[in-house]
C-alpha cells in the first residue's frame, strides 16, 4: 500500500489525516512536538471558534483571491461542521455567526481528532523532526534524527511562524524552499498592537466593548467592533487582532468607547456635574480620571476623546504573540489540488500558505479547507 507522510500535527495536518485514512490510506504524521494539536487547543481563547458561518474569500489576504474563493466554495464552513459532527459532539453559531463546540472547549476538538485519528489506526510520530526531505524516483524521502522514511506523497501542514511556544518558528520552510519554491515575507496577524506609551499610559487592565477604527491618511480603511483591552504598551482584544490584519505602522487607531451612545446623549449627561465625577456611571472610574485630566476639564474635549480616543501605531508584539502568519508558500506555487508546481507528490496546507484569514474563526475554515483539497487530490492522484 502506498504511504502518505504529513508533516505537522496541528489542525490542517489531523484533518487530511483523518479524510486521507478515510480513503482507506496508509498515513503517517510527523509531528515536531510532544502531542497534537497544540495550537489548535487554544482557539477561540480556548473555546474552539473553528469557523464562520460568513466565509468568503474576501475575509482572506492571500496572492490568489481566485483561486481561494475556488476552494472556499467547495469547502466551506457547512461541510467543516458536517465534518466535525461527523466525529461527533455539537457545533453551534453565535449571533456574529462563529461556529463553537457546545462544549466552548476548544481542547475538546482537539481530542475530538486525535480520537479519530485512533480509530482509523493513523500512524502518529511525535518529537519527530523532520530535517530534511529529498525526491527519489516519483515519491520523496524524509529525513531526521533517528529515521528517515520513503513516502508516495508528502502533505506540507507544518504552519507557519506564529505562536512559536507552539513549536512553529518558521524553520520548516526550507524543506520547501530545497525544490525551488519561494516564500513570501512573514509577518505576524492576528496580534496585538503598540501604541505610543504615552497613549495609553495609565489605562493598562482597562477593558472596554468599543468600536475600533482604523485611519490611514485621515481615511477610514477598517472597522471593528468588540473587546480592546488596553495593555503597557499598546491594545489587545478581539477587535485589536480583527483590525491588526489591516493596521501598519503609522496609522491611527480611534477608540469609540461608548458606540452605543450618541453625543448629543452624553453631553447631557456631563451637564449634570462638574468635575470627573460626572463621568460616574459613564466610562470606567480609571479610564474617566484619565480622560478628564487630558481634556483639563473641558468637558466638549472630554466628550470627543470618549467618542473618538486617538492611539497612534508603532508596531505589534511581534510573532510570539500573533495568532497566525502573514505569507507563506504562494498559492501560484501550487495547482487546484494544492500540490507543488516545483514537485510532484509534494502537497501543501493550512497555515504554510500564502493565506491567512481575519479573526472568528477563519483561519481553522481555511486548515479544513486546504485540508479536504488535499486529501481528495491525493485520493484522485495516488491510487493504488
């Protein structure tokens, strides 16, 4: 029987596992790290957000819109859920239309895989680095301390660069990068941002529901809504990782604390006292103190800083913060199954690719998306 090697045991790597066993194929999985699905146990913050049920292409920056939309539609969130409940447990949207476990434990759809995994009887290798990977007649051989395997087909899954406390440092690109392909610059998304110290001195620990603006050339090119939570040097929260995708360096941040209230209401309410007092019941008690002291008093100033709080961009906290990796292999590198234009029987998912979606649960859409393309080029390709 043929055998298929993926490398990588996160989300994408268990999930074309699964389907590729399904098939009735010989699967071996490397995994670098001591257990699977590490990453994937933290989704949501914890809770398991595997998708949305608003997928589109236009939630994604990738090198090839064409190309993803192509996939998303043959894959969307309907057949993930069908998937996951397939395996069973239940998988219900929220009112922003994030699919969750009901158990909102996102540990639990890890071990959802791993048991299926156990059932298929999938061969799992982990604290197995795979060093090095060369072609020899049309299948290829991977290399690494203690072993070396001959595979038909290797499935590239090994992540990108973010959440390096997960194992994924970005070092596992040069396995690609030995049959020619390129790799786009790595830049950590999903991540919070810094702001001038200055700017948010004073604030850190303050969590707000806000409206999250983000200003380019005094235009507005995105807009959120949700938690920021204010840190020591900069903003953090579901909206902050939302608007980190399309934030930069330089760019202005305005903070709508109160998105519910108008200002016309608000005025009315600072009228009824002098002082920061009157901001009682209005703004938390930290925030309110602060914003008095920056508007010395005036209450019109008070009233724009709550509506419209500059922060000004210097930069995010870097990878070992982000959620997911900006770049990756291009997807012009690869054909509608996925596999590599550079190597034949070489086949890339999930997070290596040039894709990466926005926060709520698109980045897990795209794992299953690349995941079931694969799985099925494989099964189409690599008959017994």
């Amino acid at each position: 029987m043929k055998k298929i090697a993926i490398i990588g045991g996160g989300a994408a790597g268990m999930i074309c596992a699964v389907q590729l066993a399904s098939y009735g194929k010989n699967v071996v999985v490397f995994e670098r790290g001591a257990r699977l699905g590490r990453k994937l146990s933290a989704t949501g913050n914890g809770q398991g957000n595997v998708t949305n049920l608003n997928v589109d292409a236009a939630r994604y920056f990738t090198d090839d819109r064409e190309k993803l939309s192509r996939l998303l539609s043959r894959y969307g969130a309907e057949s993930f859920i069908r998937f996951l409940e397939g395996m069973g447990g239940i998988f219900l949207p929220d009112a922003r239309g994030r699919v969750y476990p009901a158990s909102r434990q996102a540990s639990a759809v890890t071990d959802l895989l791993r048991r299926e995994l156990v059932r298929l009887g999938v061969e799992v290798r982990c604290d197995a680095h795979v060093t090095k990977m060369s072609a020899q007649g049309s299948g290829l051989i991977l290399f690494g301390e203690g072993f070396q395997m001959h595979a038909d087909a290797v499935v590239f899954a090994a992540g990108g660069k973010a959440a390096e406390n997960f194992g994924t440092d970005g070092s596992a690109f040069a396995l690609a990068e030995a049959f020619g392909h390129t790799v786009t610059q790595l830049k950590p998304a999903l991540v919070p941002l810094r702001c001038r110290q200055e700017e948010v001195r004073g604030l850190k620990g303050i969590r707000v529901d806000a409206i999250l603006r983000v200003m380019r050339e005094k235009k507005e090119i995105y807009q959120s809504r949700g938690d920021v939570l204010f840190t020591d040097n900069g903003v953090s929260g579901d909206a902050v990782f939302r608007a980190s995708s399309y934030a930069q360096e330089g760019d202005l941040l305005l903070v709508d604390f109160l998105p519910d209230v108008s200002d016309g209401r608000l005025e009315r309410s600072l009228s009824s006292s002098d002082g920061e007092d009157s901001l009682l019941c209005v703004v938390n008690n930290g925030l309110g103190r602060m914003l008095w002291k920056r508007a010395h008093g005036e209450k019109n100033k008070v009233v724009t800083l709550i509506k419209s709080f500059p922060l000004t961009v210097t930069g995010t906290l870097g990878f070992g913060r982000a959620q997911v990796t900006r770049g990756g292999i291009p997807l012009k590198e690869t054909d509608g199954r996925l596999m590599s234009t550079k190597r034949s029987g070489l086949y890339f998912a999930g997070e290596a690719l040039n894709v990466d979606g926005e926060c709520g649960g698109y980045n897990l859409q795209w794992a299953f998306t690349s995941a079931s393309c694969v799985a099925e080029g494989i099964y189409g390709t690599h008959a017994e």
